[in-house]
C-alpha cells in the first residue's frame, strides 16, 4: 500500500505577514490597546542600525508583506528610512500609524515616496461619539476621515481595521455603510483578543459573530472592497459552507487561505522579541541574538502551530481546521492554552478528535 502524499506546508519556510512592532510609543490610550503603548518610546527600542540589519534580516526570510506598526509607528523619526530599505529589499511594506494630529499634518507623498504602498487605519466606531469613546481621544474619528481623504489623494492603498467588541457589534450594519462611502482597497474586521488592555468581558458574543460572518460573506465578491478578518479565523468556515473559496481559497479574499497566528504570520515587537503574533504574546526568541528566519522555521512553538493535527477539544476535531483552525490568541487569552478550541466559535464539528500532544510539547526552548 503506498502512503498518501502530503502537499509541503506552504508557510513552513516563510510568514505571508510580518508585523513589526517599530515603537510602542503613541498620543493615543485605547481601551483595547494590544500594546499599552506609552507616551514616550522605550529606551531598549532597536535602534536604527539594528532595525537596518533586522531588514536586511527579513529581505532573506522573504515574506511577501511587512506591516511596520506600533505603538504609532510615526512616533519613530527613521520610519521611512526603515520603510524605504524594505521596500527597496523588494517587500511590500505597509504602515498602520494612530490617527492623530501627527498623522493629519504629515505629508502622505513621503509616505507613498518610501515605497509603503498600503496604509492601515482603525475605525472602531460607527460614529465620532462611539469611534472616540473607544479610542480614548476626542477628534480621533474626524482625523481618521480626514486621514483616509489624503491616503486617496497620495494614492495609497487603504486598508480599514474595525474591532470587533462586545460594545459595538450593534454596529456592524453602520460600519459596513460606512465602508461603502470611505471605499478601503479592504476591510478587516479584527474579533477582539483578552491581552493588553482587552478584557475578557469584551469578547463579542459567538452567536453574534456568526450572524455578523454571515452578513460580511454577503459582501464578498460584490461590495467594492475585499473584506476579511483578523482573528476571526471561522470565517473562512463560513464562506466554505456556502461553497465560497472553501479549501482552494477565498472569492473575494486577498490574504492565503489557512493563515494564522506562527502559520504565516510573525510579530516583532519594539525590543525585538518575536511571537507567533502581537495577540499571542509568548516569547520565542529575540532578533538581536538570533535570525528570524531560524526563529520561524525551527522554534518549537511556531513548528507546532502550523500543524493543525496539534490542535486540541473541537478545533482538533473539525474538518474545516486546516481552513480555520481558530484563533490560538484567543484560545491563550481565554484559557491560557493556545492549542486549546476558540471559544468564540459556535461550530460543532462532525470530524473525529485526532490525538494531541500536551501544551508543554508545543513551547519547550
């Protein structure tokens, strides 16, 4: 009998995203904030000749996209330095600056000059009493508007981040709305994880993401932008159910099917510690002693996140995880197992439990 062939893991070499935490420095306070950003930067930051190097780094490892955020990433003099040397190592480099008076006074021709081809801006209220309420500032709604007119005006790609709260699910018919007139190149919406300053209590609902995953596959394939979710990996669970991308990739979707956190994806924070993501933050090494593309291929944790056999309860059961596999930041925020089910998920899987290893297999140094 011959043993079935297993196609190759197409993101055991390499991330699809790297997000690069340049600073955790940032005007704003939002309740939510993954990073509890400061008002001032931190003095153990990679300095600029260490940043340089950690692109000439990342040039090898070859990820398709490099987000450069924060912290406000803005709040770092040497930005499009940092921007342009990635660019140049042929990485498509995006920015995700706060919305601040920084950001509307700055000239976005610069931006667009340093080959950032896509900025990234959060709206994470319907409404300037909502959006405001959440970001903890007066004025950051307008800012946002106004910053979303001058990235069109410069010609850059728009990508609109809406998190997705307990608070604020009632919104989501406003937010898409507003979509419609603020025409992103995507739309994420980001279902929110308890770390930083993110309580648990502000979990949305499962019930009522699944209703709100239902109306967003509404839009795919006809609104005007793509939509896709950060975090909120049964999404793709959805759409397969409705025929919609399923196993072969996503109608309407533009980032690779099966991605998540150490599966595709690679956060560096301000100190260069590197994670599985900036929501799953267990430590995995540091760049200034060690390459990130060893970090990725070989550290246990990452090696096991990619194996979707490793997950454990439902999520190890069901026969949408390598489509899925939920969202292990939640999971570790929740229940401190990152292999553990997604507790926002109401699916009941219909496969049966393949076996798992223990947590402490997974992260061993």
């Amino acid at each position: 009998m011959v043993a079935p062939v297993h196609p190759p893991d197409p993101f055991a070499e390499r991330p699809f995203l790297v997000f690069w935490e340049i600073t955790r420095a940032c005007a704003l306070a939002c309740r939510h904030c993954r990073a509890e950003a400061q008002s001032h930067r931190h003095p153990e930051e990679l300095e600029t000749t260490e940043a340089l190097r950690l692109v000439d780094q990342l040039a090898e490892l070859a990820p398709p996209m490099l987000i450069l955020t924060g912290g406000d990433p803005l709040m770092r003099t040497d930005v499009l330095t940092i921007a342009r040397r990635a660019s140049d190592a042929g990485m498509r480099v995006g920015l995700s600056p706060a919305a601040t008076a920084r950001l509307t006074s700055y000239d976005f021709s610069k931006i667009r000059d340093a080959g950032i081809q896509r900025i990234s801006l959060s709206l994470d209220g319907a409404t300037a009493d909502t959006h405001d309420a959440f970001r903890g500032l007066t004025g950051t709604f307008e800012r946002t508007l106004k910053a979303v007119e001058l990235a069109h005006e410069a010609g850059l790609s728009i990508q609109i981040n809406t998190t997705l709260a307990r608070s604020n699910v009632d919104e989501f018919p406003a937010f898409r709305d507003l979509m419609f007139q603020l025409k992103p190149a995507m739309w994420s919406l980001f279902l929110l994880v308890p770390t930083g300053r993110a309580q648990a209590d502000e979990v949305p609902d499962p019930n009522d993401l699944e209703r709100i995953f239902g109306e967003m596959a509404d839009l795919v394939g006809k609104a005007p932008f793509a939509v896709k979710t950060t975090e909120g990996h049964h999404f793709r669970r959805v759409l397969a159910q409705r025929g919609m991308g399923g196993h072969k990739g996503r109608q309407g979707m533009r980032s690779p099917l099966g991605i998540r956190d150490g599966r595709g994806v690679m956060f560096i924070s301000h100190t260069g510690v590197v994670s599985p993501s900036g929501f799953l933050p267990m430590e995995c090494g540091n760049v200034r002693d060690r390459h990130p593309a060893d970090i990725y291929r070989a550290h246990p944790l990452f090696v096991s996140l990619r194996d979707s056999d490793a997950l454990g309860g439902k999520c190890g059961r069901c026969e949408f995880r390598k489509v899925c596999g939920g969202s292990r930041a939640r999971a570790y925020g929740l229940t401190g197992d990152p292999f553990a089910s997604d507790p926002a998920c109401v699916y009941e899987p219909k496969r049966m439990k393949t076996p798992r290893l223990k947590t402490e297999d997974h992260i061993a140094d």
